[in-house]
C-alpha cells in the first residue's frame, strides 16, 4: 500500500510541470486567467523592487509598471510555482500522515503484545502460587503421616523392650511357659522387622512423592521464564 502512495505522489508532481506551463500559455489568450496573472505579476513585481530598494538603502524611489505581457508572464509563472509547490506539499503531507499512522498502529500492536505478555506472565505466577500452596500443604500431610506412624512404631518398640524385661523373670518359673516366651519374642521380632520394613517403606514413598512435587514446581518455574 505504501509503495502505491509513493507512487502515485511522484505521479502527481510529475503531471504538475506540464499543467503549470498549460497554465501559463492559457494566460495569454483567457481573459480571466490573463487579469489574475497581470495583477499577480504586478504585484510581485513591486514587491521584489521594495525589497531591492530597501536592501539597497534608497528611500525615494517610484517603481514603474511592467508592461502588460511581462506582467502576464511573470504571474503565470507564479501561479505555476504555486501549484507545483501546493501539490508537493500535499503529496508530503499525505505521506507523513500515512506513516504516523503506520507507526500509531504499530505501537498499538506492540503494547497490546506486551499486556498479552504481561496477562499470560501473571496467569503462570497465579499458577506457580497455587502449586506452591498446594504443595505446602501436601508437605503437611506427609509430616503428619510419617510423625504418627513413626510414633506408634516406636510405642510399639517400647512395649517390646519392657516385655523383655519381663520375660527373664517368667522363664525362671517354667520352662514351658521359658519356651512359649521365646516363640513369642520371634514372632514379635518379626513383627518389629516387618514394622521397620513397612516405616521405611512409607518414608520412601514420602521421600518420592516430595521429590514428584518439587520436580513439577521447578518444571512450572522453568516454564514460566521460557
């Protein structure tokens, strides 16, 4: 679109040179055209002269008349020189208001990319903000889990050890009642192994499920800086 308007402004001050001098020959032969040029060059002819006499100092002169063909010639001229010009000056303008407006809606585009920008950046912080929270509070949980169960294994180690130091006194007694003891001290040693088994089973199952959660929070940070 540019280029056309360029185009077609070199166009018109192309055509000017040539209706300026169909202007300047009609002046001759058009009555109405011929007293507007012959006022006109009248008057810049007295207008030039007071300028060259007050540049040159003189105070008392009388400018004469041109004759009437010269003072034709001479406004036709200018008339030309004043259409060449208005169409150069309009051709510029018009182009000048095409590349503000070019650039207007230029800017527009960049800001509203920028707020886009700025709308899709806030929408990921929001995100991040909820992952963070929720993750905090997953990590509650898990603490609550892991303090309870460990806490209730270790109860359970307690009630161990003061049955063991029961167990002496009762096999000095029977030594049926000596072997029944030992059958179950084994089967509650493989219950405590068992509950060692299954705390850290849980531990480790906490320990991945944190690590899953902080993988997907720093893949949400990394993706809102990319």
């Amino acid at each position: 679109m540019l280029p056309m308007i360029k185009l077609g402004g070199l166009v018109a001050r192309t055509l000017t040179k040539p209706l300026a001098r169909v202007v300047k020959s009609r002046s001759k032969v058009h009555p109405l055209l011929n007293s507007v040029c012959g006022q006109l060059g009248q008057q810049q002819h007295r207008l030039s002269m007071k300028l060259h006499m007050g540049f040159r100092g003189i105070s008392n002169y009388t400018i004469k008349p041109l004759p009437a063909d010269q003072a034709v010639e001479q406004g036709a001229d200018l008339v030309g020189e004043l259409l060449i010009f208005s169409v150069a000056l309009g051709v510029a303008s018009l182009e000048y208001s095409r590349s503000a407006a070019s650039a207007r809606a230029k800017e527009a585009k960049q800001k509203e990319l920028q707020l886009q920008e700025e709308r899709e950046m806030e929408a990921r912080f929001e995100y991040l903000e909820g992952q963070v929270v929720w993750l905090e509070d997953r990590l509650v949980e898990l603490t609550k889990i892991l303090e309870s169960e460990m806490g209730a294994r270790l109860e359970l180690l307690v009630a161990e050890a003061n049955r063991q130091k029961e167990t002496p006194q009762k096999e000095q007694e029977s030594p049926g009642a000596s072997r029944l003891a030992r059958r179950r001290q084994q089967r509650l040693d493989q219950n405590v192994h068992v509950g060692v088994d299954i705390d850290e089973k849980t531990a480790a199952e906490a320990s991945t499920s944190v690590a899953k959660l902080w993988n997907s929070t720093y893949d949400a940070v990394a993706g809102l800086f990319k």
